[in-house]
C-alpha cells in the first residue's frame, strides 16, 4: 500500500471526523426521541396492555423507559362498561388490539392528561372499525374536518339501520347522556 501523502491524510481526517460529527448527531436524535413522551400529531408503535372500556386503552410504548399511557380512542364514544352493551363493546376491542401491536397517532390531550388518539391495527383503523360494528357513537363535537365527520356519520348510519351492535335496543343511550344520569 502506497503512503498518503499529508494532504490527504489532512482530507480523510476531515471526511472521518464529519462522518463521526454526522453519526453522533443521529445518536442524539434517537436518543431524544427514546425519551419524548407522547406528542400530538405524532405517530408511535405500542402494545396495549389493557381495555378500560370501549374507547379507552393502556399501551407500552417501546422506547427505554417502557413507558405506560393511557389512551382514549378520538372521534368516538363507546358505551361505560356498566352501561347496556358496554362489555360487548369492551370486549369486542379487546378482540381487536389487547396484547397486540398496534401504531397511533396522538390528535390530542384530553383534560385528564390521557393521550386521544387513532389506533391502526395493520392498516386497519379500529376507531372506524369500532363505529362500523355498532360499538361506538361518533363523537360529532371534537371533530372539526366535515368530510371526515361525514364519513364517519355515514358508518354510523350504516350501522344503525342494519341493527348493529348497540343499535339493535329499541332506545340507546348516549354515554355522554348515561354519565351525567349516573351522577
């Protein structure tokens, strides 16, 4: 092998020094990422680890700190678990993601610190899944996009007339309404 002359030893420092700069940056961006907690607008891979109820779940998040959060479905509210169809609704989301990997994407903090978010399980949007089936009431007053809220009140209708799930009652309620009777 022939010896580099100082000039490009001079040269293949720099090169190995920006790329060890380079290298270093990236470590500090993933490192900072491990650590961040839930963001909104952004989209993280966990497990869930438990179903409260129809619309509320925990999940691991897996980052290094294993990190556990509570994470309410948007757009939609399910039956309270001791409202009528409120364990088949729990149950059925149980069926569909706990001890499962799924990815969400954060939309929101709600006043209880929990994350709100949209939870995809392959591909498949379980928030939409869950009002297609009959589990779920849209949540017509946190949605702001009309072309979306009107998509989601079409699965809704869809649902009511072909009598699933909650709407095979004769009279269902609203969680929203059942919570404030319960008080």
């Amino acid at each position: 092998m022939l010896p580099l002359s100082p000039t490009w030893q001079i040269v293949l420092g720099l090169f190995f020094l920006c790329f060890f700069y380079y290298l270093l940056h990236k470590l500090i961006v993933y490192l900072k990422n491990i650590f961040r907690p839930f963001k909104k607008g952004q989209k993280y891979w966990c497990r869930v680890n438990a179903v409260s109820d129809g619309d509320t779940l925990t999940c691991y998040r897996f980052n290094i700190r294993r990190s556990e959060t509570k994470l309410r479905f948007a757009y939609i509210d399910a039956p309270e678990s001791s409202q009528s169809y409120g364990k088949e609704s729990q149950r059925l989301v149980q069926s569909m993601v706990k001890n499962k990997m799924v990815r969400v994407k954060i939309t929101d903090i709600d006043r209880y610190g929990r994350c709100v978010g949209v939870v995809y399980r392959y591909r498949k949007n379980i928030n939409e899944e869950m009002v297609k089936r009959g589990a779920a009431w849209v949540y017509e007053e946190y949605i702001q996009d009309k072309k979306h809220l009107n998509y989601l009140l079409n699965l809704q209708n869809k649902a009511k007339k072909q009598k699933k799930g909650l709407w095979k009652s004769s009279r269902p309620v609203r969680p929203s309404i059942y919570r404030k009777q319960s008080k």
